[in-house]
C-alpha cells in the first residue's frame, strides 16, 4: 500500500505518519528526514542537499526522485511518503514507477492548514539533534525545559529551517510549487482526501485511519 500525505511544512506530517505506519505497518519514508540523515553522514547527496535546504528552497528534482525511487523499492512498495512529491514532476514520475511495478497511490491525504497556524507550530518547534524526537516550547514541552526526555543532558535545537526568514521562503515555495502537486492529482483523476489540520491531533488522524480503513476493507 501507498499512501501519500501532502500539505505545507507545520501541518502534522510528521505526526500524523508515526500513527498511520502504526496502524498498518508501514514504512515511513520522509524526504526531509532522509535528506537530513544524509547531511548527518556527510554524504556527496547530504553535501548537495544542504544549500537548498538551509536556504528554504527545494532539492533539485531528480536528486530527490533518484532518492526517493530506490527509498520505496527497498521498502518495498509499502509506504507512507511524507514530503514527496513536492513537485509535479515528482509526482508523474512517482506515477510512472509505481505503474511499472503494477502498483498506484492507494490514498493521497492532503493535510490543509492556515499560514498563521503553521508560524506558530513550526518557530515553537525544537528537535534533538541525537535521537530526532520532536517538542513544541508550548504544546509540547519536554520534561526539563530545553532538554531532550529520552537522551539525557541531550540540548534541543531548532532546525536552521524553521527559522521565520527561512520558513517565509518555504512557505512561499510550498505555495508556489508544491501546491499544484493536488491540482496534478486532481486532473489525473486521483482522489484527494482534504483534511483540515489545524484540528486537534486526534481528530484528524480518525479522519485520516476513517479512510484508509475502508481501502483496506475494500481491497
Ligand atoms: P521537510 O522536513 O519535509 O520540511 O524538508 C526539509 C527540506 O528538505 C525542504 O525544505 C527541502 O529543501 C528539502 N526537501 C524535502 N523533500 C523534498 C522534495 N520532495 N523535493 C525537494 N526538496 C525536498
């Protein structure tokens, strides 16, 4: 099964994914988390990666659909795609390799979420640099105020990216590219589950398992 979840930086991706590969064994697949690991290691791709991404622009294509494509074949075509496609490109390539293997998207879940929400979940967002947990300074704090819970004595940092200047041009780029990715599947004819995040949690992932639930009943 392959499950796609869209919608801007802040919307609960992340969140949202840990459950779903919960319920139904998925493998999570980030593009961002993967890209991070590769700076981590100081890989050629992690040394590419880094300017576009410091800066709050978008990888260049076929670096992240190269990436994403061997991702998902070592996965084995079960996955919950987080951050990809971001692209229309990405995405018709997405298209063409899960039908070459006889497979399709089986749900797309586009998690919709206004701009003055997102300012607030993502500048609050604090992350630890060794374990990659993730906390909120307001609603999600952790138990020793700038501390990681589980890597004791482990300082939380903010992710360069998250940062208001550089969240500015990721939501314009979001905005201005990512954006059409549910223009593309809505013209091919691909179902759209439109889900309003700024709900709580709980509420949008029952929508979100509510669906999935009834592919799964159905296949
Ligand atoms: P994320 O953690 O998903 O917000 O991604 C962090 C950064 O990684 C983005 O701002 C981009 O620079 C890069 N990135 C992640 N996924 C993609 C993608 N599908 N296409 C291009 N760039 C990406």
């Amino acid at each position: 099964m392959v499950i796609v979840l869209l919608g801007p930086p802040g919307a609960g991706k992340g969140t949202q994914c840990k459950r779903i590969i919960e319920r139904y064994r998925l493998a999570h697949l980030s593009s961002g988390d993967i890209l991070r690991n590769e700076r981590a290691g100081g890989t050629e791709l992690g040394k590419e990666a880094q300017q576009y991404m410091d800066s709050g622009k978008l990888v260049p294509d076929q670096i992240i659909i190269e990436m994403m494509v061997g991702t998902i074949a070592a996965a084995g075509g079960n996955c919950v795609l987080d951050g990809f496609p971001r692209t229309v490109v990405q995405a018709a390539e997405l298209d063409k390799e899960l039908a070459e293997k006889g497979k399709k998207i089986d749900a797309i879940v586009n998690l919709v979420v206004d701009n003055d929400i997102i300012e607030r979940r993502i500048t609050g967002r604090r992350s630890c640099p060794v374990c990659g947990a993730v906390y909120h300074i307001d609603t999600m704090k952790p138990k020793s105020e700038g501390y990681c819970d589980k890597c004791k004595g482990q300082k939380l940092v903010q992710r360069p990216d998250d940062k208001p200047d550089v969240l500015e041009i990721r939501l314009k780029t979001y905005h201005e590219q990512t954006a059409a990715v549910v223009g593309y599947y809505s013209n091919s004819g691909q179902e759209i589950l439109n889900i309003d995040a700024g709900r709580p949690v709980d509420d949008v992932i029952a929508r979100v398992f509510k669906k999935i639930d009834s592919l799964v009943t159905a296949r």
